[in-house]
C-alpha cells in the first residue's frame, strides 16, 4: 500500500514540478530561462509549486523506500529534475528560434 501511495505522491509532485516551471516560462515568454541563476520574471505561484514539488516527491520516495530501495532517490531526482530541464531547454529552443 505504501508503494501505491508513494507512487501517487510522486506522481503529484511531477505535475507540481511540471506546472511551476511552465508558469516561469509563461511569465517570460520572450526571454530565455537561466539553468543556474534566476529568471528575469518569477511568479510566486511558481515557487510555491517547486517546493510543493519536492516535498511530495521526497514524502512518496520515503514511503517507497522500503519496498524498492535505493531506486526511490533514482525516482526523486528524476522527477525533480526532468521538468526543470525538459521545459526550460523546450522554451529556450522557442524563444531562440523567434529571434
């Protein structure tokens, strides 16, 4: 059962990730995005959602840990990191291909 609720609450996380990062890039549509520093405008939303985002990824891992090991933390950064990468290189293509 806990890796059921643990994969939910990965799963939330993801979609947290997914749209905080995607309200950054809303928020700067002709501006690229910065991996390492801060962007020229960030919606508070947006910081709300990451941290929401890793909070309930590290929860879920925790709850899976016992049942699939080490493969959790795998599953936590993954799902930390892959929208933040994904959507921030998909909008820096865009806004480069614009100009």
């Amino acid at each position: 059962m806990a890796v059921i609720f643990g994969t939910i609450l990965v799963l939330a996380g993801f979609a947290c990730g997914i749209f905080g990062v995607l309200s950054v890039a809303w928020a700067n549509p002709t501006a690229p995005l910065p991996l390492f520093t801060s962007p020229p405008s960030r919606p508070r939303a947006s910081v709300l959602l990451n941290v929401g985002a890793v909070a309930l990824v590290i929860w879920g891992a925790n709850l899976m840990t016992p049942d699939i090991g080490a493969w959790a933390f795998v599953l936590l950064i993954a799902a930390v990191l892959v929208p933040f990468i994904v959507i921030r290189t998909w909008h820096n293509r865009r806004v480069a291909a614009r100009a």
